[in-house]
C-alpha cells in the first residue's frame, strides 16, 4: 500500500492510502476530517469560493481541488499554523477604519483571505494594490469586506516591511 507523509503546520502525518485515507480524498477532507484542522473551510467544494485556501510548500492553493495523495513529502500550512503575532492575523484582526470596515463579519471566508494573502507575501512582499487584489480574486465573500480585506493585506505588508528593516 503507498503511504503518504505529509508535514502539516511543522508536524509529519503518514497515512496510508486505502486505510487511512482514500484515493479520492482532498486535502482539505484529509486536515478537517483526520487532523480536525477545521480553520480550513469547505464551502463549495468546486474550487470557485477560496474558502478551503492554504498553502502547500508556501504557496497558496484550493485544498478541495488537491488530491491528498500526491502530496507526499510536501508541507502544508493552514491558518492553524499561523500564530496570532503573524502580520497578517493581526492585520485582519485588527483593521476596522472608518470608510473600509471591518475584515472580518462573519469569518467564514476569513481563513481563505489570510492564506491567499500569505501566499502572495511569500512571494512578493511588497505588492501593489493590483497584485492583492489579483491574488485575492478567486476569494469570494458574502458579506462584502474587500476594502477591508485589501487595507488589511496593505497594512500587514506594510508592518513586515518595516519589521524587517525596510520601512520609511
């Protein structure tokens, strides 16, 4: 039986395929289902919500639209993995200025929005206000936050600028 070791949020899981897990199961099934990683949402289940974003070997993807058994030796992250000093979480956390709103209403999609933001930090820091909203485009959300979210992303990539030494 193949066996699949996965590195989730910096610990190893093996799993072996037609005991553990299935050939069918996704990512996102395999660390809500069998790591309880229940931050990582399953909202349409088709790739079309961002809701299920994480990243796999630092980059951000739809973990409803990967097969989980072709991730062996790669890592993942998910917004369990984040710890609340992390840039982006405060960020979202703590953005509600007047005329933009608040990044979160009801959360849902929150967990996507920060995933897809860290993915697009990990490759370039400093983005501009055309290439978050690129990155953030396959992330839907009911209530209607995107400016926050945007002011979020900017603030987050603002403070990691300057945290490492590159700020005004």
């Amino acid at each position: 039986m193949k066996k699949v070791k996965l590195c989730v949020n910096g610990a190893w899981h093996e799993f072996e395929v037609g005991r553990d897990i299935e050939p069918q199961h996704t990512l996102a099934y395999v660390l809500r289902e069998k790591l309880g990683l229940v931050g990582t949402k399953i909202s349409c289940d088709t790739g079309e919500c961002g809701a299920c974003t994480v990243l796999l070997d630092g980059k951000a993807v739809l973990s409803c639209m990967t097969i989980a058994m072709t991730l062996d030796g790669h890592s993942v992250t998910t917004i369990e993995g984040l710890g609340l000093d992390d840039a982006l979480v405060k960020a979202f956390a703590n953005q509600c200025e007047p005329g933009y709103g608040t990044a979160m209403q009801c959360g849902y999609c929150t967990p996507g929005f920060v995933m897809s933001a860290k993915g697009l930090l990990n490759e370039n820091p400093n983005p501009m206000e055309e290439e978050i909203r690129h990155a953030l485009s396959g992330n839907l959300c009911r209530c209607g936050t995107y400016p926050a979210v945007m002011r979020a992303v900017m603030h987050a990539a603002e403070e990691m600028a300057q945290a490492k030494g590159g700020g005004d």
